[in-house]
C-alpha cells in the first residue's frame, strides 16, 4: 500500500489545512476517463483548473485514476450527464436557457462573491440543493474553481443612465444578458475569439468577457475604450467538474474522495492565479488607454430590480429555483455585513496608503 499526497494546503483554511489522501491497495481499479471543457485554452485561467484536476487525480492515486482533457465541442452538460464522457469541466450559467436553476452553481447577477459563493456551496447548504437539480440530468457537481468579481465590460460609448441601455448589442453572459434585455439591450452570443473584431467592426456595442487578464488577451480595450465595473452579473464565477452519475457511484469510495479534493484543490489555485495575475493586467490595460468607469448608482438600482423580478418570475415557474433563489439570498444578506465591517473597513483603510 502506498499513501499520496497531492494537497497541502487549503487557500480559505486558517494558516491552510493539511488534507491526507487515502491508502490505496494494489488491487484497486485502474481507470482512464475523459474529460470534456467548455473552456479553449486560450483562457489559460480557467482551463488550467481542469489541468489541475486531472494531475491531482492522477498523482493522489499513483497513477491508477487518470483523466484525459479531450479536445471538444460538445455541450458539456449533455455529453456528461448522457454518459459519452465521463466528466466536464463547465460553468453551470451556461444552462440558463435549459435549466435557469443551474445557475446557482455558477453566477446569478447581484449573488454572491467569492467568500460567500464557496461558504454557501459548502457550508450553507447550496452543494445539496444543487445536488438535487444535477441529479435530475444524471450528474454530480463539484465546485472547482472561481473568478472573482467580474468586469462589467468594454464599451464603445459611456452608459449615463439607463435609457442608454436601449438598443444597445452587447455580449454577455446568458443570465445577465436576460436582465439587460427587459431594459432594452439586444443581447448577441458571440465566441470570445471573435469579440475584438466584432466590436472593432461595430457590429456589437459592448462585450463582457472575463477581467483584465482574460480581456487583455484578446485585445478588446483597442476596441471599446470605457471598461465598466463592477460585472454585477457575476460577482463571482464558479466553475464546476461534472461527473456522470453512474460513473462517480461505480467508483470505489477512495477515488470519491480523491475527485472531492482535486477539485477542491484546483478550486483554489485558479483563483489564486486570477489574484496574482489581475491587478497586473489592469494597470497595463490603464497604461494602454483603457478608461476604468464605474455603473452609475441608478443604473446598478435598475439593474438589481429587473434582476429580482426576472428571478421571481422564474420561481414562480419553479420550486426548485425559488428555494435556491431563497436559499441563497438569505445566505447573501446574512454575510454581507460581515463582510463589510471585516473585510470591507480593512480593505477600505489599506486603500488609503501609500507602498509603506
């Protein structure tokens, strides 16, 4: 028997906490899965976490359980739970035409942070109501990684008010784009490799993608000068791993375990990078011309309204989301002013200093 292990330390632990990985005999199974990513890999960030996943898995078990990343574009969602892979690597918000309550598992506009998003998931209760919708696709989900609070976007013009909403051809993710349309936006699903020359072009107005490491890839400040903040359909993205049901239920317990701590893992180190690798970003988007604008108050109120009612209108269609849209909301409102006097006063006071 031998003894692995791939995880040291837990970025929200105090200090880190120290995860033992299982013993694992030789005559356990030796498996290889596919994996499949929503994410190109030219959103290095994101994609990496499946990476991670895929190598912890592998070196936890000592080689025994590997996962292949293949190359796809298969909808994630329906090739997991119908069983033609094994696993994915996906954000839950992707669904929202098919299944809005799925969102919860991914970004809801005026949800939840990154803090709240992972003591929700895990502490709060969201993991088993989640667990109850996927199980209706014949998927188990695990969390497995974060963004951060997103950008709200590069614009051609500067949004004053709401009316300039109206009309306005905008990317943006599929929730999101719902609440802007009742406000007269025109929403366009685009690929991300193709948003630069969209909005160069001027076919599109305005494109949301990820933050200023991701948007800076792919050039979009040459295009749209006004970068708008905060992305309040996102204040964070979680991304999930995807595990066909039957598959994770005819795995010995050990490997259970083993895809519970790698995505675990991977959940921490993608937001450590977009951390790192942000704030850099940013003062080179600066530097290149990008003009940062905050929403104004009125049109983040308008927002938040055609949020609360598009989300009321869909549970009443659906207890399921109704009880996950409650769930969530007072978890919200429960750890927000805590968060504020902690974390919001420091962060708060440390922005009023110098490098000293």
């Amino acid at each position: 028997m031998r003894r692995r292990s791939f995880l040291k330390k837990t970025a929200f632990g105090a200090g880190g906490a120290v995860l033992a990985a299982p013993v694992f005999a030789q005559d356990t199974p030796v498996l290889l899965w596919r994996l499949a990513s929503s994410f190109p890999a030219e959103s290095a960030i994101i994609y990496s976490a499946a990476e991670d996943f895929s190598r912890y898995v592998n070196d936890a078990t000592d080689g025994r359980f590997s996962i292949d990343i293949v190359p796809t574009e298969l909808d994630v969602l329906k090739a997991v739970g119908g069983g033609s892979v094994e696993c994915g690597h996906t954000a839950s918000c992707y669904y929202y035409d098919l299944d809005p309550a799925l969102s919860f598992d991914g970004a809801v506009p005026f949800g939840l942070n990154t803090r709240q998003m992972n003591a929700w998931m895990r502490q709060g209760g969201g993991l088993e109501l989640l667990r109850e919708r996927f199980r209706q696709h014949r998927i188990i989900n695990f969390p497995c990684g974060y963004t951060g609070a997103q950008m709200g976007g590069w614009f051609r013009r500067e949004i004053k008010s709401v009316a300039d909403f109206k009309g306005l051809r905008l990317r943006a993710s599929p929730f999101g784009a719902a609440v802007l349309a009742r406000l007269g936006a025109v929403p366009q699903q685009i690929d991300g490799a193709k948003l630069y020359d969209a909005l160069a072009a001027g076919s599109i107005d305005a494109a949301e993608w990820i933050g200023p490491c991701d948007d800076e890839k792919l050039g979009l400040h040459r295009a749209a000068p006004n970068y708008y903040f905060p992305g309040w359909w996102e204040g964070t993205l979680q991304t999930s791993i995807y595990v066909n049901q039957d598959a994770y239920d005819a795995l010995p317990r050990a490997y259970q375990a083993v895809i519970a701590q790698a995505s675990a893992a991977a959940a921490q180190e993608m937001l450590a990078r977009f951390d790192a690798e942000n704030p850099v970003a940013l003062r080179r988007l600066v530097r290149d011309g990008a003009q940062l604008k905050a929403f104004p108050m009125p049109v983040l109120q308008a927002c938040q309204a055609e949020s609360a009612a598009l989300c009321s209108a869909l549970g009443a269609q659906d207890p399921a989301f109704q009880q996950l849209y409650d769930s969530m909301i007072a978890f919200r409102d429960q750890s927000t002013p805590w968060l504020r006097l902690a974390e919001g006063s420091f962060d708060g006071f440390m922005g009023t200093r110098g490098s000293r």
